[in-house]
C-alpha cells in the first residue's frame, strides 16, 4: 500500500482550539478542526446541501453546518443523527508547528 502524501495546510497557531478551517489541496476542499488541540479533517461541504462547514460551530467534537444545522462528530465524519450519513475524512498530522493533510 502506498504510503500517503501528506500536504501542508496551515500552521498549528492558525487553527486554535475549538475552531475549524476551509484550505484547499489539489482542488479539493477540506475543513480542518482543532478539537482540544488535536486535529481532524473533513471534506468541506455539508451532505445535505453543500453548506460551507469552515462556517459553522465546532462544539467539542461536534460541527454543525451553518445552513440547515446538521451535525457530525469531525474525529469520524459520522452525521449525529444518522450515522449512515458520513463525510470524507482525511489523516492528518503535526510536524513541529506544520499542519498536514495526507490526500
């Protein structure tokens, strides 16, 4: 199995605890959280109707889209109220104050 790429997308101090961002890699929109310090990416738009998940409210491990309020656990991508609803996930890791994203 191929080792993954991992991208750099920010730095640690750009994401403070309980928030999230928008990047993009290689065209690809992802949303990252910072949930007590630990990191976790998801693909950026809401499955219901797109809505911009970088907007919305990270609440402990729980996101909710700024549209319509759906909500998912951003360690697992897993929506809260139907866990056969499931955003793309993404590894990331911290190497020293880089952030990156394994696409």
């Amino acid at each position: 199995m191929p080792e993954a790429d991992f991208r750099s997308v920010g730095r640690v101090e750009d994401i403070p605890p309980g928030t999230i961002r928008a990047v993009e890699v290689d065209d690809q929109e992802i949303a990252i959280a910072n949930v007590d310090g630990e990191f976790f990416a998801t693909q950026q738009h809401c499955l219901h109707l797109q809505g911009p998940l970088a907007e919305g409210r990270l609440e402990g491990k729980t996101l909710s889209c700024p549209w319509h309020g759906w909500q998912y656990d951003v360690r697992t991508g897993k929506n809260e109220f139907d866990h056969s609803i499931q955003l793309q996930t993404f590894e990331v890791k911290v190497e020293g104050d880089e952030v990156k994203v394994a696409v």
